[in-house]
C-alpha cells in the first residue's frame, strides 16, 4: 500500500485488507511522507497485527518510487497493489489466488470492480472488465491497451511483474499492463469484487491532469512536461513491444496497430473524462 495523506479513508482499507480470508499474506505500508495523520494510523495498525509493516520516506519521492519500494520489499509469489482508499470484499485476495493457481498461463487476476462515493455508497459508474482468456499476444495487447486501468490494483505474479521498468510518468499504469500482457493472460474472477473510492470529483480530462502536475504528485515535474504531460508514453510503449521477448512477427504487427493508436487513445480519452 504506497500512500500519500490518505487518513480520510485510511483506517477502512486497512480493516478491508487486514479481514481478508487468506491468511498467508503480508501487508506492506510505505508512506510517502505525508504530512497529516496517515502515520499515526499506520503505526497503529503496524503494532496491532504482526503482518503489517510501515515504511516512511523522508521526503516525497514521487509516486513511481512509492510503488517501485513496495514490490521490492515484497516476499509473496502474488503482489497486490492496494490504495489507500478503496475497499476489498473478504474474498477478493483467495479468488484470485485461486484464479492464478487455476490458469497457469496468466500474469494477473482481479474481481469486479464497482464505484462508491466518500460516503461508501455505490454509484451508478460502470468500469467494465478485460478477460483476455483465449487471445493471442496481439489481440491481448490491443485489447488491454484499449481497456481501463483497474488491473492495474489486481493479483498480479509477482516475479514478470519485477521484469518490468518503472518510470515516474503520466500513463504509467498503462505501460505495465501492456508489457505484462505481453506475458500472460488477464483474468476476471466473479466471485469476488473491490469498490473503487471516487472522491475526487475530476470530471474533466484537463482536471485530472492538472493533479499530475501538482507539486506535491510529483509526477510532472520537467518544464517540457508541464506543457505535454503525455509526451513520454508512447515511447514508453514503444520501448516496452521492441524489448519484449516475442518473435518479430508478432512485434510487427503489435507495431502496426499501436502507432496508429496514439492520437485515437488521447482523443477518445478526452471525449470520455469530458462527459
């Protein structure tokens, strides 16, 4: 769980994950110097369960770095990233356990998800799921490129997880699920499900961005980056297909798609955070 000044919500992810089902399971807090009461909370939960441990940075290192410390730190065959705010159903970790063990050849597993608002009650939102089951690597690349970015906070193997390159950047989240798409399958277990917290109130693309560059994010810190927040993604993308160990057929095609893709992801992402 990277967090950052998350006491609002604290406390009640922290009991989701701490009254999970699944027993064999290490909870790993790493705080990103927050400067209200997050660590006092953390603590707290630090010295009431022997599974829970709390890190805290000296000072704010960025978003990147706050979930690079967690997965290092990491003992488990599955990793989960865990924000601070949402909330898990008791089963969500033994399903997708369950789902992995299930399906050898899948890199990551995750439930229904659902959004609620600062008070906990669902809303009417929809996010939809990607079962890439049954896809080859092309279709499974494009399918998760095109998709939301929910697995990003399922089960996910731990050891391609750690094969992938961290970069503190806008999308960045994008860029792991594809390179591990490229690996494996993604799976939906129905059984289980997590509330996505939306407290936010973001409802425009350039809101959403505007938070990327705030100091205290840490996530667009460059001049150039201020004035093309998304400059750095595709080359990442980019970057990501030519390294991967597939034939070059499949890195070819994958190449004809993605390319074009570009400015028709950016598009439709604005028309979509614009509703």
């Amino acid at each position: 769980m990277p967090i950052f000044n998350e006491e609002r919500f604290l406390r009640a992810s922290l009991d989701a994950l701490t009254e999970q089902d699944y027993v064999n399971i290490e909870i790993i807090i790493s705080d990103n110097a927050s400067t209200d009461h997050s660590e006092t909370i953390c603590r707290d939960y630090a010295e009431r369960f022997a599974h829970v441990t709390y890190h805290r940075f000296a000072e704010n290192k960025g978003p990147g770095p706050n979930f690079a410390h967690v997965l290092k730190q990491a003992r488990g065959e599955f990793f989960m990233w865990a924000s601070g705010h949402d909330l898990w159903a008791p089963n969500y970790l033994s399903s997708c356990v369950d789902a992995l063990t299930r399906h050898e050849d899948a890199v990551l597993a995750f439930g229904t998800s659902k959004w609620i608002d600062e008070n906990g009650v669902t809303l009417t939102k929809e996010s939809g799921w990607t079962d890439t089951r049954g896809m080859d690597v092309v279709a499974r690349y494009i399918t998760v490129l095109w998709g939301n970015m929910h697995p990003i906070l399922g089960l996910i193997r731990t050891a391609p997880l750690r094969e992938v390159p961290f970069i503190n950047m806008v999308g960045a989240d994008l860029v792991i699920l594809t390179r591990l798409a490229l690996q494996g399958d993604f799976v939906h277990s129905p059984l289980t499900n997590w509330s996505r917290r939306e407290f936010r109130n973001e409802t425009t693309f350039t809101e959403k961005l505007s938070r990327y560059k705030n100091t205290s994010y840490r996530v667009v810190t460059a001049r150039w980056e201020k004035l093309f927040p998304l400059a750095r993604l595709p080359l990442a993308l980019v970057r990501n297909v030519l390294s991967a160990d597939l034939p070059i057929t499949d890195k070819t095609l994958i190449m004809a798609l993605l390319v074009p893709c570009f400015p028709i992801r950016y598009i439709t992402g604005r028309r979509y955070r614009a509703r």
